[in-house]
C-alpha cells in the first residue's frame, strides 16, 4: 500500500500554478511588445506610408487616360538612387524627402535631390508633417533651411506638405479638424512668405475627410497630389476639381513609389516655373 504524503501533492500544485502564472503574464505581455515593433522610428516615416495601410492597395495600375508624366519619390529608404536607371525608364520628375517635424533631415538628401535634377528631372522636395511636435509656421521654416526653397530655374518644383495618417500614434495626431485645418494654414503661409510659392499638398482623401472636417479651404491655392493606390484616383477631397499629381502606386520603401502628373511634360515645367 503506497504511503501518502500530503507535502508532495502541495509542492506539486504549486509547480503547476507558478508555470500557469508564467505563461498568462508572458501572453499578457505579447500585444504591446508586438505593437511597439510595428511603431517606427521617428524620422523613418516616409510619403504614403499609411495609404496601403489604412486605404488598401487594390494591386491595379492606372487606367490609359490623357497624357500624363511619370513621376516618382524617395526618402533615406532608397539610399543611393540610381538616377539614370529611372531616367531611361521614362520617369522625368521627381519629389525627394527633405524634413520631418523639426528633428529630421534626410541623409541622402544631396545624392538624391541633386542627382534626379543633374540627370534631367524637374525636382522638388517634401516635408513629412508631424502637427503634434511643433507649429506649422515652425515646421515650414524648418523645411526651407533644410531644402525645401525654391527657385524659378525650370527644373524645381515647390514644396510638398506630406500630410496624412501619423506612424506614430493617433492617426490626426490628437488635434481637432479646426485645429489641423489651423495647422495646416499656418505650414501654407509661412511657406509661401519664405518663397514666393504656394506648397503642393500630399494627402489622401479618407485622411483629408478624417482629420480636417474634408476642408475646401486651400483648393483653390495649393495643388493636390492625392494618395489611392488603384486603378484610379477616386473621389477628391473636398475644393479640388482635379488632381496634379496622383500616387498611384507604392512599390515598397526599396525602390520608391510611381506617381503621374496630371498633363505632359510640359505642364510639369510650367508648375515648376510658377
């Protein structure tokens, strides 16, 4: 007859308990670590990053329509871009990185920007918008000393405000829609005091209709190089009758995203002539 030990059967619930609280706490803890990977950097958000994310990415190139120009942009993603490569493939203007918030410039910003304009592209730049760091009129004079300005040489087009979905946190970055359209005007004019220029705006329209109300306010000032990755740009947001520029496509941060201009090549030098 076995003898019974009652301190055996304790230790042995205890065991289980301890490696049962163990393996809860290790699950418990497994969203947040999973969530923090996803969480970029800062200074690694880059133009579109969100629209596949948030809006979808139907896998459909654009339909043939009236002539339109091939673009495409980069950020410090695609390091060293091979300028004539892109040239030979029919893409004759293009936007770079140049800013993020206050606290970024881009490192391949010279090979990049000088590159694409010594090939024989008309080139511009962008600033990645983050409206909860700083102000806009901050931000805007920010981007103009770090290239963003602008010159009437035939081959620079004016600033780009990439403003659209937060990597970072809160899609509209805890403002209002009063508030971001306030933002967004104060970015605008103090652009446009330091060159002369009225700034391209990048967004996509479910950001646009989200986070500033679907504003009318700058339609008729700033061109609209709108974000959908489809067979077509869809519906526009709000006081724009028709786009400039459509991103309609985004090949991933190793090779860039596609863009058309809306118009041949040389509605393209007419933007950039102002």
């Amino acid at each position: 007859m076995p003898v019974h030990r009652p301190g055996t059967s304790r230790r042995t619930r205890a065991t289980a308990a301890g490696a049962l609280f163990a393996a809860l706490s290790l699950f418990l803890t497994l969203p947040s670590a999973a969530h923090a990977a996803d969480t970029p950097t800062r200074g690694e958000a880059y133009l579109g990053m969100g629209v596949a994310a948030h809006d979808g990415d139907t896998g459909q190139g654009p339909v043939t329509r009236a002539t339109q120009t091939e673009g495409v942009d980069v950020s410090s993603h695609q390091g060293n871009v091979s300028w004539s490569t892109l040239w030979g493939s029919g893409v004759k203007w293009a936007y770079v990185k140049g800013t993020e918030g206050t606290y970024y410039t881009n490192p391949y910003f010279a090979q990049q920007y000088n590159g694409s304009y010594n090939v024989g592209m008309i080139r511009g730049s962008y600033h990645f918008a983050t409206p909860d760091t700083t102000s806009g009129a901050t931000q805007a004079n920010y981007f103009v000393d770090h290239g963003g300005g602008w010159s009437r040489d035939g081959k620079t087009l004016p600033g780009a405000l990439d403003i659209e979905w937060n990597p970072y946190g809160a899609a509209c970055y805890g403002k209002t829609q009063s508030a971001m359209v306030t933002w967004i005007r104060d970015f605008l004019n103090q652009y446009k005091a330091r060159t002369g220029r009225d700034a391209v705006i990048y967004t996509a329209t479910s950001w646009w209709t989200q986070c500033t109300g679907n504003s009318s306010a700058f339609g008729a000032t700033n061109p609209l190089w709108v974000a959908r990755y489809a067979a077509d740009p869809g519906t526009l947001p709000a006081g724009w009758g028709y786009y400039t520029m459509w991103q309609y496509t985004s090949s991933g941060p190793t090779v860039g995203d596609h863009n058309k201009f809306n118009g041949a090549l040389d509605r393209v030098q007419a933007l950039a002539n102002g």
